[in-house]
C-alpha cells in the first residue's frame, strides 16, 4: 500500500517561487477542503504530474509552469511503500525527473 508522506511545488500552475508543501502523513487519513482557487485540484496535479508527468486535469504540460516567473517548476512527492520509502522530483524549465528510494 502506498502511505503519501508530503507533496511540495514550486512555480506550478498558479503559485510562486515560494515552495508549498503540504504533510498527508499527520493523521491515518487526510481530508482536503477549501474554497474554489484555494489550491485543492493544484495538489491533485501535482501528485499526478511527480509520478506520471502529466497533470490530473486535461491541461498542456508547457501550461503547468508559472506563467509570470516561466521557469523552475517543481514538484516533490515523499511516500512509502511498506517499510521501503521513495522520493520522486520532477520538473520542468529545467526538464529534471529523478526517482530516490
């Protein structure tokens, strides 16, 4: 079974260059709610694009890098898979992909 640990980007779809990360792993289960904007499908994406390099929603991947700053999009995935854990950075403007375990 795969345990998310944390989920954290940068320069994705509408936010900065400030990293945001979000802990999935503080409780046995985690509940994201928010207003409409407030980033819930952003997070959603971002799990998809770390480990499939492509969004959930049906949006180009050059559009996922932040339209103002157009460059280093990242986006970094922590998670376990039974006791073996994994670390995944994918990126774009610089292309960067790199699986840790």
């Amino acid at each position: 079974m795969i345990v998310f640990k944390s989920v954290e980007w940068k320069n994705f779809l509408s936010t900065g260059n400030s990293p945001n990360k979000v802990l999935l792993n503080k409780t046995a289960t985690t509940l994201i709610i928010g207003k409409n904007g407030e980033g819930k499908s952003t997070i959603l994406d971002a799990l998809c694009f770390s480990l499939f390099g492509k969004p959930f929603r049906n949006i180009n991947k050059n559009q996922l890098v932040n339209s103002i700053n157009r460059k280093n999009c990242l986006v970094t995935i922590e998670f376990n898979i039974g006791p073996t854990e994994y670390k995944i950075v994918r990126g774009i403007r610089p292309n960067i992909f790199e699986i840790w375990q």
